[in-house]
C-alpha cells in the first residue's frame, strides 16, 4: 500500500513538471499571440473602469447614461493613443539634429574624465561614441514602428471584441456551472477579479498621468530637451514596480549631463524627479490604493523578473497586474489559498484587494 502511494505520489510530481514544462513554452513560443491579448485586457478594464465612472457622474437629478459614458470613456482611450503616437512621430527630428550635440558633449564629458580613466581608456570610449551614428538605425527604427502600429490595430481590434462581449462575459461563465452554489462562488469570483482588477489599472493609470505631468512641469522649467517623451516615458515606467520609477528619472538626468555645460540642471532634475515620485509613489499612491497591492515586496520583484525573462519589457509592464489576478483566483480556491497567503504582504486575504480599501 505505501509502495502504491509513493508511486501515486511520484507520478503526480511528474505530470506536475510536465504541466508547469508545457505551460512554460507555451507562455515563451506564444509569446506573439498572448502579448496583444493580455495588453488588450488591461485596455478593456482600464475602458470598463472609465465608463462605469462615467456612468455614476450625476448633476442633479440628470444621470449620464450607459451609452453616453461607453462613448467618452471610447473617446478618452482613442485622445490617449492619439496623444502617445502624436508626441512620439514629433520628436523624431529633434533627437536626430540634436544627436552630434550630445555626442559632441560626451566627448568632452569622457576628455574630462581623463586623469581618472587614463588616457588610453579616454581614446577607447571616444572611439566608441564617434562610431555611434543614430541616422543608421533609423531603419531599424522604422520596421519597429511598423510593428509596433500592426501590433495596436491588433489590441484595438481584441479591445473592440471584448467590449462587445463583455455583457454576455459572466452569463457564460456562470452558465459552466450547473449548480446554483458554484455559479453563485464564480459570479462572486470574477466580480471580485475584474473590480480589483479595474481599480488597480484606474488608480495606477491615474497616479502614473499625475506623476508624468508634474515631471514635464519641472523638465520644461529647466530646458530639458524632449520633455514631453521624457515625461511619457515616466508614465508608462511607472506601471514597472520599484525599477521604472529609478529608470524614469535616469534618462532625462543623462540627457540634462550632455544637454548643459554645468551640472546644476543635472542635480535639480535628479531632486525633482526623484521628490516627485516618492511624494506620489510613497505617499499618494498607497491612499489611493487601500489594500489593492497587499502583495508581498519580494513576490513583486520575483514576479517582475519571471514576466521580464519570459515577455521582456511588456512583461514587466504586465507583471503587477497578473499577480493581482493569480492572487485574487487562489484566494478564492480552497486548494490554492496557501498560494495567496505567500503572495500577500501579512497574510490577511480575508478580504478581497481591493475591497478592503472601500471598508
């Protein structure tokens, strides 16, 4: 009988691997189909969350209705694509003119930096900067815009179908589930699911807008060429825990470096940015949020670093949202609570993230 058991229990550990084997390739050579799709989601909740604000807005006794708040929040979404494609396409001359000004100014940078390097490490990294010439990827840069606009009419496309879908989304869930007391726990399940998961996107899309604003402020004030790339960046980093918020403030510091001849622009936009995000990272953000990242540190970075090795830079972008979702899924499973308890910050998964917050 034990020896029935061990092998029972060697044979479930096998199929285990194998299933968590298959589920990784698929997750790496899907990599094409599933990235648009996940993207598309957040999209579709980030749309659902505006429209049902939209909808709850009452002056008086006058209510705006279902259809008017589905197309402001349609037309929110299209400002916000028309505005990042409009900043990007109008900065692409400027960095191209103002290139040989920067790598002239490295150059004098790294001829500073002489007595430190030595002279041979000096003419090693001249070298390296005179052959970096930006006009010759710009082919390069073209095709990836190329891919880059077939991969948006692919979301918007998956967005446009979700949204039809989205009314008959939990009629078809619940319906899997014959018994009432199981389509009631399913339609429990994905409500909780897709508010926490709303309210993340909505606040964190909020935060990071106010975040990217009050850098532009501030990089405008000083002169920093590209500000408003610059301040795009921040907003899209800052969905990137802990890294993008340090990536963020970088870059524009290195372009103040090679941008002025003294260092004061350097260290105010390092100040700044950096008061910046820790005033609305530190402090506002958690307000806003309540208990909806009520995730284990740690587990964020391991989930930041797995998503980043498997889906690159979109997933580390997608990170925080998918183990929002797994976390939510295994609190609500019996089997996999334990899973949800290692992934929270202090155990409590009483409440649904998200919820707690409302209380």
């Amino acid at each position: 009988m034990e020896a029935s058991d061990g092998r029972e229990a060697l044979r479930n550990a096998g199929l285990a691997i194998i299933a968590v084997g298959v589920v990784l390739a698929g997750l790496v050579y899907g990599r094409t189909f599933l990235v648009p799709l996940a993207i598309s989601i957040l999209v579709w909740n980030l749309l659902e969350a505006m429209i049902q604000r939209f909808a709850s807005v009452r002056l008086g006794s006058f209510q705006v209705p279902k259809w008017l708040a589905a197309i402001l929040g349609i037309a929110v979404v299209l400002l916000g694509l028309y505005l990042v494609v409009s900043i990007l396409l109008s900065q692409v001359d400027a960095v191209t003119l103002a290139w040989p000004r920067y790598v002239e100014r490295l150059q004098t940078i790294v001829g500073d930096l002489t007595q430190w390097l030595g002279a041979e490490q000096s003419a090693k990294l001249r070298e390296a900067f005179a052959k970096i010439d930006l006009t010759q990827r710009l082919p390069g840069a073209f095709a990836s815009a190329q891919s880059f606009i077939v991969t948006l009419l692919l979301i918007l496309a998956y967005v446009g179908f979700l949204f039809v879908e989205s009314g008959y989304m939990t009629q078809k869930i619940v319906a899997m589930f014959p018994d009432q007391t199981r389509a009631q726990e399913a339609r429990k399940v994905l409500n909780d699911v897709s508010d926490s998961v709303r309210r993340y996107i909505s606040v964190k899309t909020g935060v990071s807008a106010l975040t990217g604003v009050s850098c532009y402020i501030v990089m405008r004030w000083l002169g920093i060429d590209f500000a408003a790339t610059w301040a795009l960046l921040i907003f899209f980093l800052n969905f990137i825990p802990n890294i993008g918020s340090i990536v963020g403030v970088s870059l524009p510091a290195l372009v103040a470096l090679v941008q002025f001849d003294t260092l004061g622009p350097f260290v105010l936009v390092v100040l700044c940015l950096t008061a910046i995000n820790l005033v609305i990272g530190s402090v506002l953000e958690p307000m806003l949020m309540g208990k909806t990242l009520n995730m284990s540190p740690f587990a964020i970075i391991l989930s930041l670093a797995f998503w980043g090795t498997i889906w690159g830079i979109i997933g580390m972008f997608l990170s925080v949202p998918i183990m929002v979702l797994v976390m939510i899924i295994c609190a609500h499973v019996p089997g996999w609570r334990w899973v949800a308890i290692l992934l929270s910050k202090d155990g409590n998964i009483d409440e649904p993230p998200g919820r707690a917050s409302a209380s």
